[in-house]
C-alpha cells in the first residue's frame, strides 16, 4: 500500500470485512485502457451516428453538398441555386448548446448586424416545430460564415432553433437576398419534414 509522507506514524487496523464469494475478480494484468472497467463486459458503445435519429425530405432543385464540413457539425448540408450559392443545413448539439440569446447574436454577427437584447429575442416569432415552438429568424446583411475571408453583401438568413434539456436543433439557410426570398416556402416545407426517425414496428 503506498500513503502520503507519514512514514514515522503507524496506524493500526482495526476493522475488515469478508470479501463475497459473488464479488468480481479484480484484474492484475490489464492495460491502462481498460483498467478502470471490467474488460469481461460488453465494451462501451460508439458514438451513435446522429443521421439516423431524423428524418426529412429535400426540396426539389436542392442538393447534398459533397464538400466536407469544416466544423464537422452539419447532420445534413443542402446547396440550391443556379451556382449552388444558396445553403440550408442542419445541425444537432447535445443539451442547450449554449442557450437560445447566444446562438441568435452568433448568427448576428456572421450577418454583420448588432446583437439582440434578451427582449428582442423573446419577442421573435415562432413556427411548429417538432410539434412544438421553435424561434424562427430572418437578418439581412452581409454573411460572413466560418473560416470566410470577405464576407458576401446583400444576403439573408432564415433560421430556426429547437431547444430542449436533451438536444438543439438547428436549421440555417443563408443566400443572395433574392434567392432566399425565392427558396423560403422550400424552407419552411423543408423544416416542416424534419421529424424523429421512429423504429418500425413489426
């Protein structure tokens, strides 16, 4: 047994218990990896792919990009428009992901707009979602997404954010002004499709 710098002191035992015969072994020769569980087990499992939890139909003229996220957090990539300038994602975090105001004013600031008080925010319009309330935003600007060297004049953003205890749910599409405008019955169908994909029962 190995203790703290007290080798002058003594401490006597004065207790014990009797080890169960039903008790696990304890492991001597395991390596560090598995050293604090029981190797004898099923191992832990890996991370569940998060595609397979949802479920949704793409608009027409829409496409999965194939480029590779950047930030590894889309769930789905969607590009439309003549150049494919126009992009509709959807991304999931576990838990809050920071809480609504913060994600809000996050996208205010890729549009270059000023950040919302925590009234402005309360007061923006919501759309079902989910089969409940979820806060629904349009910005115009000039969008300056992730890693973005110049940002992009005259665009909008049309946004909607589910948040629950368990998961956030975000649904972001960015575009030329006119492009957007033209794109958003596509969007809010598009959002409209998004549900829990629920096991089929036998």
């Amino acid at each position: 047994m190995t203790s703290c710098d007290r080798l002058q002191e003594r401490e006597a035992i004065t207790e014990s218990r009797e080890v169960s015969e039903y008790a696990a072994k304890p492991h001597v020769d395991i390596p560090s990896s598995t050293r604090f569980y029981d190797d004898a087990k099923e191992q832990p499992q890996q991370r569940p792919n998060f595609r397979d939890l949802l479920t949704w139909t793409v608009p027409e003229g829409w496409t999965e990009s194939t480029k590779p996220d950047p930030m590894g957090m889309r769930l789905l990539d969607l590009r439309f428009g003549p150049n494919q300038e126009g992009e509709c994602y959807i991304s999931l975090m576990p838990g809050p992901a920071g809480g609504l105001e913060a994600n809000v004013n996050r996208w205010r600031t890729q549009m270059g707009q000023t950040p919302y008080t925590a009234d402005e925010i309360a007061k923006l319009p919501k759309k079902p979602f989910f089969n409940r309330d979820a806060t629904f935003v349009a910005f115009d600007g000039d969008f300056k997404g992730f890693g973005a060297e110049a940002a992009k004049t005259g665009y909008r953003m049309l946004g909607l954010i589910h948040s629950a205890d368990q998961a956030t749910i975000f649904v972001k599409l960015t575009g030329p002004k006119a492009l957007v405008e033209q794109n958003a019955a596509a969007f809010d169908a598009f959002c409209q499709s998004i549900k829990p994909n629920l096991p089929k029962q036998e």
